[in-house]
C-alpha cells in the first residue's frame, strides 16, 4: 500500500472516530433531556414541552443515524463503489432534513388543534412551573451541544455532523420558544394559556426553515450539483500556476460526502516529453489535494498546443 493511500485511510478512521466520539457525546445529552421533557410535558400539562419532548426524540434517533451512516461513508472504495462511499454521510444529513420536517409539522399540527379549540370556547390546562424549568435546562443544555458538534463538523468537513449541529440548535430554539410560551402562560394566568400551544407553532415553523436548508444541501449533492464558484476559480488558479499549463478549461466538479471530485481539461506545450506532460499533472493533482484534502478525487485530460505536424517534422 502506497503512502498516500495509507495516511488517507489513517484520515479516515481517525476522522470516523471523532464523528462518533462528538455524535455519542450528542446522543447521551438527547437521551437525559428526552426522559426529563416527556416527564415534565406530562406531569406539567404543557403541550408544548411535550412537543419538545418529541423534537428531542427525533435528535435521538437522527444521532443514530448519523452513527450508522457515516460508518458506512467511512469505507475505502471497492468493486461497487469506485468513488468510496461519502454519498451515505449526504445521505444521512438528507434523511435527519426530512425528520426534522415530519417532527415540525407534527408540532404544528398539533398546536394548531389546541389553539382551535381554545378559539371555540374550550378551556386550556395551565401548565405547570416544572415545564418551565426543563425549557430553560434544555436551552443551556442544547446549545452546548449545537457549539461542540458543529466545531467538530467543521474541523472534519461531516455535512452530517454538521446537520445534526443544526438539529441540536434548532431544539435550543425550540425549548426557548417553549420557554416563552409557558412562562407566560403561568404567570399572566387562565386567560392566556393558549400561549402554550401558540409557542409550540412558532418554533415548529422555524424548524420547518432549518428542515428544508438541510434536504436542499443534501439533494443538491446527491443530484451531482456543482461546487460553488469561488472554490470553482480557485481550481482553475491552482491549475494555471502549474509551469507549461495553459488554458485550464472544461472543468466538472461535485461533492462525494467530504471530499471533492474534479475533472480538469489543461492544455500544455506538444513538443515537451510524456514524461513531463505527466510530471505536470501530477503536480496539479498535488496541490488540489494540498489545499481540498487527501480524499479529493482528480481526473487531468491533457490536450497538445504549439505541436509540429509531420510536414514540418520532415522539412527540418
């Protein structure tokens, strides 16, 4: 086995390690607050600690998936997979987007029931200080976490650490709207209880915002969508520094979970040797990876410029 393959695959488990490390760290403070929140929406009466309690539910089953999927993008490239498998990390951040949206609107939906009846006479449960408390631990607890593990996702580049920081902010602000909803609805009396059910709403419709930015980055990768333009320029910069490579064109570029694939037309000076010609290559496939990582798929087709033809060839 070649160096450069030996340290991408020390990269590999080492980055595999972190993710999970960061995910279970996640995943052990999801389990805490979901007991607390389904006993404190219960025993409280609030709806809206037991939607949030329910939010928190889907945390723990999106650390879940984060742990299975990004095992499995963790893997080397084989028969199957030519270009490894970083697409089930995508995967994974698609899948916890579409859970987040399936938890909102049933949050909304809810809500909505509650604040219809209120509107049609019926009176609302007072909810109790005991909600209100696990509210305000969840908001310190969650935003912790979000803090830990989107540092973790940037360090390591996860699109699915990542989408689960955004999971554990989104419970933040859920627990803050919660936390507004039943504090009010305590202290300002029977009156305004509806508060309760109102604020489960209001957070539902701002996951429903954070719940389709994530599906949008997942489907944009899974349906082969191109890297930004300011990464796209850089490439062709890092290209054209290369001596004797002109004219870098026909660039193809995509996201393979945390790494980049690259496809690069360059042109280069006819009469140089195959030798060279390859030598340049190398170095542009080098420096892509200096600067995108060592996983970062390269693939340079070199096209001759300045070449003499076999007329000129016999007339010299």
């Amino acid at each position: 086995m070649s160096a450069s393959r030996t340290g991408r695959k020390l990269y590999r488990t080492e980055r595999e390690k972190e993710i999970f490390q960061v995910t279970i760290a996640g995943g052990v403070i999801n389990t805490v607050l979901l007991v607390f929140k389904f006993v404190a929406g219960i025993t409280a009466r609030s709806s809206a600690m037991t939607a949030d309690a329910v939010h928190s539910l889907s945390d723990f089953i999106t650390d879940i998936v984060v742990l299975i999927f990004v095992r499995i993008s963790g893997r080397p490239q084989d028969k199957s997979h030519d270009y490894g498998h970083g697409k089930f990390e995508t995967l994974a951040s698609t899948a916890i987007g579409i859970a987040l949206l399936a938890v909102a609107i049933g949050i909304i939906v809810s809500g909505a029931g509650k604040v219809s009846a209120w509107l049609h006479g019926e009176s609302l449960e007072k909810p109790g200080t005991l909600a209100f408390w696990a509210a305000l631990i969840s908001i310190i607890l969650k935003e912790f976490t979000y803090r830990f593990t989107i540092a973790a996702g940037k360090k390591l580049d996860s699109q699915a650490l990542k989408a689960n920081a955004w999971h554990h902010r989104s419970d933040a602000f859920s627990s803050l709207g919660t936390a507004a909803g039943i504090g009010c609805a305590v202290l300002l009396g029977d009156r305004w209880t509806v508060l309760d059910p109102i604020a489960s709403i209001v957070v539902g419709a701002f996951i429903v915002k954070v719940s389709l930015g994530l599906m949008k980055d997942g489907i944009d990768e899974l349906t082969e969508s191109s890297l930004p333009d300011e990464v796209e320029n850089e490439i062709i910069a890092t290209a054209s520094s290369i001596p004797d490579v002109v004219e870098p064109h026909h660039l193809k570029t995509r996201r393979i979970g945390n790494s980049y694939a690259i496809e690069l037309h360059v042109r280069m000076d006819g009469r140089i040797s195959l030798s060279e010609a390859h030598d340049r290559a190398s170095q542009i496939e080098n420096e892509l990876r200096k600067k995108y990582g060592e996983g970062t798929h390269v693939s340079i087709h070199m096209e001759p410029v300045g070449q003499r033809t076999p007329s000129q060839e016999k007339s010299s």
